[in-house]
C-alpha cells in the first residue's frame, strides 16, 4: 500500500519549469518555514537549477504551491 502512495505523488509533481514559475514571486523563507525544506534547496530550485532533489521536496513544493496559488482560478497544467 505504500508503494502505491509513494508513486501517486510522483505524478502529483509539479514540473521543474511550472516550480520555477511558482516560487518567483514568493518568499522563501516562509516556504522553508511552512515546508520543511530547507532555504538554500529552495534557492535552488527556484533558480531552476538540477540539484538531484528528493521525491519529499518536489512534492512539499509541489502542494505548497498548489495550497498557495495567488489566482485560485489558475491552474498547474500537466
């Protein structure tokens, strides 16, 4: 059953780009705050840059920022 959980939330991932585009106007610290991920790894993504994240932080990001639109009328296109 775990298995099945783990592997929903790889397609419940954002891509690299649509996170990129998501943490451009934000505030990382909170987001390192209310995530649990760390400032200078969301520094990182946020820049775009390949740093071999873990599944847990693709997926924190992912719902934060899915939890945090500011257009709630947007939506993350697949």
């Amino acid at each position: 059953m775990l298995q099945q959980e783990e592997a929903k939330k790889v397609f419940d991932i954002l891509s690299l780009e649509q996170m990129v585009n998501g943490l451009k106007d934000r505030q990382l610290y909170k987001v390192a705050r209310e995530t649990g991920i760390s400032y200078p790894t969301l520094a990182f993504l946020a820049k775009g840059e390949d740093r071999n994240y873990t599944i847990h932080t693709l997926y924190a990001v992912s719902e934060y920022l899915r939890e945090h639109q500011i257009d709630k009328t947007a939506k993350f296109k697949y």
